[in-house]
C-alpha cells in the first residue's frame, strides 16, 4: 500500500512538473510583436518669403541685359521673370544744386530743381513725357491709351546717391550731358481710370526756408522714389529696346504700372508724395 502511495506521489509529481514547464514562455517560438511606427515631431513648414521689390540696379542690370539682347539679335524665350514684380527705385535729383529757372518745356520724363525769381524758393518739377506715338511704343500692341515716360537719369549710376564726380574747372565749356537710356513706360488702358494719368501735369513740390530764410539746399541733393508694377509688353518682356544704328547705345524701356510718386530727403523722408496720378 506505500508503495503504491509512493508511485502515485511521483506521477502526480511529474504532472505537475510537466504542466509547469508547458505553461512557461518559449520565447525562440513566439512571434515578435508587430513594429511600432516612430512618431517623429511634425516639420513646421516654412513660408516661402515673398519677393521683395526690385531696387534701381535689378532695373538698370535688366535694362542691360535686354539692351545686349536687342543689339546681338537674340530674342529671349517665354515670359520676363521681371513681369508681374514690384519695384520701388530712387533717382538721385540736383546733384548740381538748382538751375537759374525751369525750362518753358519741361514736358520730358526728366526731374528738375530751380530757383524761383527772386531765389528764395526752390521748385522741384517732373512732367512725364507723352511716348504713346514713340518708336518704343508704336506697334507693341498693348492695347493702351495712353503711355507717359520717366527716365532713370544716369543709368551707369546703379546707387541711389549722387556721382561723387564734378566738372572740371579748367575745361571752358561744360561737357554735354549723355543722352537718356533708360526709361519707364507707364502704360494706360482703354480701361483703365482717367485718375491715373498726369495728362501733362507736373508732379511738383517748393521747398522753402524759415521764416524769411531762403530755401537751403542739401549738398547730397535730393532722393526721387517711383513705386509700381512691372506689367511687361505683349510677349511677355519687361523692356523694349530700339537704337539709331549699329554704333549707338540701346535704348530700353520697362512697361509699368506707376502707384507712388515721392520727393524725399537726402536721409529717405518724404516731403511731398503722389498716388494714383
């Protein structure tokens, strides 16, 4: 009877042994958990920065570049990335101090200072020129009514500061100023507001002293600043170039929308200011 006690005592032994060793983990057969995804922090997405507007040397670097193009025949492909940007460009005025008096015809695209009578005021003048039936214009097609110009006096000159250069005193005659070669076009539409257009009025500004003081010129002169769009002639360039012939300098215009007109001191205030015409 104690034997078979025993015998039983060590198959139930066994059993449980048995059981144990089933019920425990067999980690070489178990499948390995699925892969979790790594979360990685979410990329913030950065603003493209808007163009900034284009300055007196990208429209006088362009203006070359067209000028060049125009002279040895190539004719550039598809649209100007130029079109459809903004500028805001200065022209530096006076750099010579004020005339004697403004011309009786001043109708030209060109800035000027002059003394009044009696030189106690001076007089700053820029009466667009009429180039609708100008060579540059006739026959581009654009549909416009009207074109008035302003030159970019001093192309060569691509800072907005006056030439450091001066006459000089020993020659007997004042050397002759270089013809205009660089100009904006300010175009006009059928549609487009009457507001807008000078018609051939000046934008004009007195700059006058304290008091009874005379008007005091600034030896830096002044900073003339044009603001507007670049619309483009139809096929898509910016400027148009025409030349008297092979020996002659290119001259190039860039069609525009013209939103502000300014007059600004030597340090960038702006005394007298134009919008819309």
């Amino acid at each position: 009877m104690s034997n078979s006690v025993v015998i039983l005592g060590r198959t139930l032994a066994a059993v449980a042994l048995g059981l144990m060793v089933s019920g425990c983990p067999r980690n070489a057969e178990e499948p390995a958990p699925p892969a979790q995804p790594i979360e990685t922090p979410a990329t913030a997405q950065i603003p493209t920065p808007a163009a900034t507007a284009l300055t007196r040397a990208n429209l006088l670097d362009a203006a070359r570049r067209a000028g060049s193009d125009y002279a040895s025949g190539t004719a550039p492909e598809g649209v100007d990335a130029l079109v459809g940007r903004t500028f805001s460009i200065v022209n530096p005025v006076g750099c010579s101090g004020p005339a004697a008096g403004l011309p009786a015809e001043a109708a030209d695209g060109l800035a000027r200072v002059a003394w009044n009578g009696d030189r106690t005021v001076i007089q700053f003048s820029l009466t667009p020129g009429n180039w609708t039936d100008s060579a540059l214009i006739t026959g581009a097609n654009g549909n416009w009514e009207e074109v008035e110009g302003i030159w970019l006096t001093r192309p060569w000159l691509e800072t907005e500061a006056c030439p450091v250069v001066r006459s000089d005193p020993l020659q007997s005659a004042a050397a002759a100023p270089t013809g205009q070669t660089v100009g904006l076009a300010i175009v006009h539409s059928q549609e487009g507001s009457r507001l807008d257009r000078r018609n051939g009025r000046a934008y004009a500004h007195a700059l006058r002293g304290d008091n009874e003081a005379p008007a005091q010129w600034p030896s830096e002169g002044l900073r003339l600043r044009l603001e507007g769009r670049v619309v483009g002639f139809p096929g898509g360039q910016a400027f148009r170039c025409r030349a008297a012939g092979p020996d002659a300098a290119p001259v190039c215009v860039a069609a525009v929308q013209l939103d502000r007109v300014a007059l600004e001191s030597p340090s960038g205030e702006a005394l007298s200011e134009w919008r819309g015409g």
